[in-house]
C-alpha cells in the first residue's frame, strides 16, 4: 500500500472512530450506563489497532475536548477532560505502536494498552483530585474500580470487533503498517 494511501486510511478511520468516540457515550448515558464501561475508549482503542500511532494519538486527544465542547461531556473543569484524553493517547498509541512491532500480535498490545491506560488515568486523578485538597487515594480507587466493567468489555469487544475487521482486510487493513 503506498503512502498517501495508507495516509488516507488512517485519516479516515481515525476521524469516523473520533465521530463514534463523541457518539457511543451518549448512547450509553442514555440507556444509563454511564461511564462504568468506558464508552469513549472502545472506539478509540479499535482505532489504535486500525490506524498509525500518529493518527490514533491525534483522535485520542481530540475525541474528548470535541466531545466536551459538543456535549459538555466530561467537563473540562475539574479536568476530566483533560485526564481523559491522556488516558486516550496512552490507550490508543500503545496499541498502535505494540500491535505493530509485534507483528499484529493483538493480545500483547491489547493488554498494555489496557493496563497503562488505566495507570494514567488513576495517577492523573490522585494527582488532580489533591489539587482540590480532597482524598487522592480514594478517588483514585473509585476510578480504578469503577473502569474494570470498561476494561473487562474492551478485552472482549476489541478482539471480536478486530476479527470481524480483518475479513474485509482489504477495506481496513493495509500490509504497510
């Protein structure tokens, strides 16, 4: 695949899982399920799989500020916003880069995406939540705990939907990455 096709690819791609990322949370506080399944980062994920790390990464920081200036979900301030798409870059880039340089290897790169993923985002919590001089180790815990529902649905999700994906390995997946 050439360059600017597989450029091309991963614009597109990565711009209709930035659209998915601002729409799926809506769908799923509409039904009530809130934030406990981490709506925004399966379609950022995937992307991470689909697309170059530079256009997974850009997606990631982009879905959420979009989505807040859209939606005004998740606020800017306190900055949940902010921790999100940090959580994103970490989630979306290290299943890029990992999923490349174990050659498609989903397992490894779905896993560590996963876990620093949700490293960042209690860290940068704890971190944030002491600004406001409140319990960082509490409020660190809630989001650990109340993101395993959203990890536990990544792991099954991501590797149905990649399989799906690959049928039509002409569509999405080029031999360049």
């Amino acid at each position: 695949m050439s360059m600017k096709r597989s450029t091309l690819r991963s614009m597109i791609v990565s711009a209709m899982m930035t659209a998915l990322a601002i729409t799926l949370p809506m769908a799923f506080h509409a039904v009530g399920l809130g934030s406990k399944f981490l709506p925004m980062s399966l379609p950022l994920l995937l992307n991470g799989f689909l697309s170059s790390w530079p256009w997974a990464i850009l997606a990631a920081v982009a879905a959420p500020w979009l989505s807040a200036a859209l939606t005004g979900m998740p606020p800017i301030y306190p900055p949940v916003a902010l921790v999100m798409s940090c959580e994103g870059v970490v989630l979306a880039g290290v299943a890029s880069v990992l999923y490349r340089a174990t050659r498609r290897r989903m397992w490894p790169a779905l896993l560590c995406a996963i876990v620093l993923s949700r490293a960042v985002s209690v860290l940068l919590t704890w971190f944030f939540v002491a600004k406001f001089h409140l319990p960082g180790a509490l409020a660190a815990g809630a989001v650990l705990v109340e993101g395993l529902p959203g990890a536990a649905l990544q792991v099954i999700l991501i590797p149905l939907a990649l399989k799906g994906l690959q049928r039509r390995r002409s569509l999405l997946f080029g031999d360049e990455d």
